[in-house]
C-alpha cells in the first residue's frame, strides 16, 4: 500500500514539473504605466486559456488572486490581450487562449512601497492533451 501512495505522489508530481516546463512567469511593476505586469512564455505547441472562458465543460481559465494590501488599490480587473479564438479538439468547442507570449496587466494606485502577493491559476494544453491545472504563487515588489 505504501508502494502504491508513493507511486501516486510520484506521479503527481512529475506532472507539475512537467507543466512548469511548457510555460515560465515573469512578474514585475511598471512604473511608469503605474501596472502590474505578468507575462507568460509558452514552449511551442501549448497555449493558455484566457481568463474568460465560457464553456462549462471546458478548461480552468487563467485566474488572478491578489491578497488584499492597504498599500495599494487595484482599479479595475486584470487585462489580457485579445486573445485566439478557434476549435480545441481537447474540448470539442469554440474557446479562447493564447500561444507564445501573452502579458497580462493589472492597473494600480501605491501609497507606498509594498510588496504584493497572489496566486495564479492556470492551465496549458496542445493539440493532443491538457496537463493539470496548477496555482502558482507569487510577489511583487513594488518601490515608489
């Protein structure tokens, strides 16, 4: 039995790692557009849904969480670029995702520096298969 869970978190997580591989974050403060900047680099072949997904049965939309910050007020939702909109064969429907570089940006007002803190909520896919969704946290530092 003990084989058979080790085994099992073995799986699990080569399949994180895995999907780590197929898309690197980069995160950062734009100083002057006032914007938190949040850019995806997909390795060829996978993309990324959008945050905007309207299928129900569909993949996990990429998701921002902000951990609330005195410092700092986040005005309006994030923005993503247009994104691509043709049939995925994983799902059997019209939806939504991007390939290559996509940046995602988030609108601010910083009283002071701080750091700011969330998770990210995202799943990639090929032509072929979908690898599971992963939450990623993450910081920004952010010096006025």
């Amino acid at each position: 039995m003990k084989l058979q869970i080790l085994f099992l978190f073995t799986v699990l997580l080569s399949a994180v790692g895995f999907s780590q591989t197929k898309i690197q974050w980069e995160y950062a403060y734009n100083t002057e557009s006032k914007t938190i900047e949040i850019q995806a680099t997909l390795a060829d072949g996978w993309h990324l849904y959008s945050q905007h997904v309207a299928n129900e049965i569909g993949p996990v939309p990429t998701s921002f969480v902000f951990e609330p910050n005195n410092a700092v007020k986040f005005i309006g939702k994030v923005n993503e670029p247009q994104p691509i909109q043709k049939y995925d064969e994983n799902f059997e429907a019209m939806l939504d995702f991007f390939e290559g570089k996509v940046l995602f940006t988030q609108r601010l007002s910083v009283k002071e520096s701080t750091t700011i803190q969330g998770t990210l909520t995202y799943m990639v896919c090929n032509d072929v298969m979908c690898l599971p969704p992963v939450d990623e946290k993450f910081t920004i530092t952010i010096t006025k």
